[in-house]
C-alpha cells in the first residue's frame, strides 16, 4: 500500500520543528558571522536550546539520546529542520556528523562505540569523514585513492594527503579511508595524533558547516589495531552504509532551504509591482513559481520514496542516486529562480537568498557529482532492459 499521511505524533513534531526554527534558529542568522561554519559557542548555545525543545537529534537510536526516528520520519523532521542553515547544527542532524553517527552505530565494535560514538552522537566533539584527495588521487573517483596504510608491529602507519574535509578543524576524529594491501579500509584517527596535521581551510562558497572543508595530511600517522573500523579490507563496503542515507539526509536539509526561498520570492511577488500590476500577475514570474513548486514537490516524493526503500532494510543505491541527481540540481533550479524573481534584492545581503545559493551550490558536487549519478542511472537502465530483453 503507497500511504503519504504522516502521522498525528509527527506532524506535531514537524510542527514544534518549524517553531524552533522561526523562533530560535532563524533569529541566530544575525549572529553567525564566522567564515567557516558557525562558531563552537553558537553552535553549542544552539544545541542546548534544541535538548530543551526535546529536538536533539531526531535521527540518533534513542540508545544514543536522540530520537530514534525511522528513515520516513527523518525525512520530515530534517526538511522542516533545513528551513534555516542553523536548523540542522542545532538539532544535531547536519553533516558529516549526521552520516559517522549512523556508519559507526552500524559498524562500531563496543570499545569504539564507548570511546567516538558516544560523545558524538552526544555532540561533546565533532568529526570527519577524510575520503577525497587532491590530483591524483580519489574524487568522483573513488577507486583512484592513493592514500595508503602499512601494518607495522601492533598497528599501522598512514601516509596521504586528504582535501575537502568539512569539519577537520576542530574535530575531534577522522575516519580516514586508506588503501592497504587488502584493499580500502576505514581507520578512526585521534585528532591529536602527530601523524594528523591540518594543512589549510579551503576557500569556498559555502560557510554552513563548523570547521569549514580543510587539506589534512596523515604523515607517517601510527594508529593500532584498534583503530580500524570493521574488518580490513572492507573501506569501500562500509562508505556504502554511510552514503545512501547520507546523500538523503543532504537531500532533506536542503529541501527545507529550498523551501525557504522559494517563500521568500513568493511574498516578494505578492508585494512588489511592476508595470502596474504585481510581479506574481505577470505569467514569466507566475512560471518561475510553478515550476519551483514542482521541483520541490517531485524532490519530497523521491526522497519519501527512498526513505521508505531504507526503511525496508535495502540498500537504497538506486533510490539515494536518483534522489540526490534530481533533489541537488532542483533546489539549485529553485534558489536560483527565487533571486530572479527577487531581482536586485534577490543578490543583496538584505535578503537571505544569496547566502542560500552559496550554500546549495557545491552539493551538485559532493556526495558525488550529479553527472556520476546520471551516469549509474543510465548504466542501471541499459544493463536492466539489456536482461529483461536475454530473459524473454
Ligand atoms: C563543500 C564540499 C564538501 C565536501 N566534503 C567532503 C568531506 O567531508 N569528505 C570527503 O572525503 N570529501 C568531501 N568533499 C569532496 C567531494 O566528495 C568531491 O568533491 C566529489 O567526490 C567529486 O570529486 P572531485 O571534486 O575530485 O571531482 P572530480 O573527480 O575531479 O570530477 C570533476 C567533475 O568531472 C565530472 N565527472 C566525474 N565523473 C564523471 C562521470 N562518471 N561522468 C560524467 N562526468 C563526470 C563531474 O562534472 C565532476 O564534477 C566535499 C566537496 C565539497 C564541494
């Protein structure tokens, strides 16, 4: 059965959502003026407002602290969340922090579980995910990974360099995937270790995210056997376990900006007049409105029905991928067509839509490319009716 109701206890937390984001998370944008990522006392302060609130963590296991709530129900609340770019810090729902806490409650062995996954899925420290590496190494790519691990007596040694690590500064952790000779594995590595050396914070549009997107360096970086997350060898598999729900999550979050702009542009358009009659009159801007609330609309039903697939227990490759290729290409579509509507005021700092489009624009990148998506996608489809044509 396909059933879209959301529930009577979830849509009264979808509700206490969208007042803590009206009334605690929006009010903060004033104060959120750091360069990368939102400062650790503002982001603390905003933690301990959303525990009050009894929002903290919708999508932790209620083991952990959190709520607990099902891929379905995240989807919900994380949308609501992602209204302002503070919602998600706030909630404890924001990468990467969001997608280690669910790859570690899956693949932790107990003593990780006590020492990493507690206090971070508590927020007392934050994390990172260091897979990506600068030319040559592994991008889009992932099989291009250059950086390696070596056992040495009682543990191992990792050298590489790592770029695009949100959140390296300031965290606590890294998980750190490494090549060794029985192929990618993942390693938790302390971030006071010597070996872990933060080389720069990179530039770049966005400043959602604590600790920004930095180059690491695992220089001769020793960690012991206890250091590897599941069983060596198995990297690859395990960032799989992350990914799906990951990319979702990603999904959500800016759906809710979308959201956010497009309401934006809509009162504007209610507003503003030209040529002797409201802009939201005249059919350019009317079509502009449209198809925004399509792309927002067709974005929730992909992503409800990937969150449903998890739910089942899949693995939700092929659901997250066309999820994340329409879903980050459509908020794109629906920021950008809300300045246009804006005009001038659309680009100025007086409206909150050109930080928006800042924020939105690297996830056509990240969580891969949306031209590696569409590439899967239409490989799955040939591959697919190329079998069904052999089998008939
Ligand atoms: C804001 C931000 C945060 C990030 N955070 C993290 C993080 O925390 N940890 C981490 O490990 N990484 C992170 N990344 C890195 C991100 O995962 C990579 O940027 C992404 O995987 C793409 O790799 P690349 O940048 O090396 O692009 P490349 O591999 O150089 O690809 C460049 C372009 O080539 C095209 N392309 C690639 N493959 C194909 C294909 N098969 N078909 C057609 N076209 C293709 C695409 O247009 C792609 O954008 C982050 C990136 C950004 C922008």
């Amino acid at each position: 059965m396909i059933d879209f109701e959301i529930d009577g206890e979830l849509a009264a937390l979808r509700h206490r959502v969208d007042e803590f984001v009206r009334e605690v998370a929006i009010p903060a944008e004033a104060r959120d003026s750091s360069e990368h990522g939102l400062d650790e006392g503002l982001r603390t302060e905003l933690q301990d407002e959303a525990r009050k609130w009894g929002l903290f963590g919708p999508q932790i296991s209620a083991d952990l602290g959190g709520l607990g709530l099902d891929h379905r129900g995240t989807a919900v609340i994380l949308e609501a969340s992602g209204y302002s770019v503070l919602g998600p810090q706030a909630m404890h729902c924001a990468a990467p922090d969001e997608g280690n806490i669910h790859m570690l409650d899956v693949i932790a062995d107990p003593e990780q579980r006590e020492r990493y996954l507690v206090p971070l899925a508590a927020g007392r420290i934050r994390s990172c995910f260091a897979m990506t590496e600068p030319a040559p190494g592994a991008g889009a790519d992932p099989s291009m990974l250059l950086t390696r691990a070596d056992r040495i007596d009682g543990g191992w040694v990792i050298d590489g360099r790592k770029w695009f690590i949100t959140g390296a500064e300031g965290a606590g952790f890294a998980i750190c995937m490494a090549l060794t000779d029985e192929g990618a594995t993942m390693f938790l590595v302390d971030a006071d270790n010597p070996g872990f050396r933060l080389e720069r914070t990179i530039e770049a549009t966005d400043r959602a995210f604590p600790g920004g997107h930095c180059e690491v360096l695992f220089e001769e970086c020793r960690v012991d056997d206890a250091a590897v997350l599941g069983t060596v060898g198995e990297g690859f598999r395990y960032a799989q376990v992350r990914l799906a729900p990951a990319r979702l999550t990603h999904c959500e979050r800016w759906l809710g900006t979308a959201r956010r702009a497009l309401d934006f542009a809509i009162d504007r358009a209610n507003e503003r007049e030209a040529f002797g009659q409201k802009l939201g009159e005249l059919g350019m801007v009317q079509r502009m409105i449209a198809e925004s609330v399509l792309d927002i609309e067709t974005s929730q039903a992909m992503i409800w029905r990937c969150a449903w697939a998890l739910d089942q227990g899949r693995p939700a490759r092929h659901e997250s991928s066309l999820a994340k290729a329409h879903v980050a290409e459509a908020v794109n579509r629906v920021v950008d067509r809300s300045i246009q509507i804006c005009g001038a005021l659309g680009i100025s700092g007086d409206a909150p839509l050109a930080r928006l489009l800042n924020e939105v624009r690297p996830f056509r990148i990240y969580d891969g490319p949306t031209e590696t998506h569409l590439w899967a996608i239409a490989r799955r489809a040939l591959r697919d009716r190329a079998a069904d044509a052999s089998a008939s």
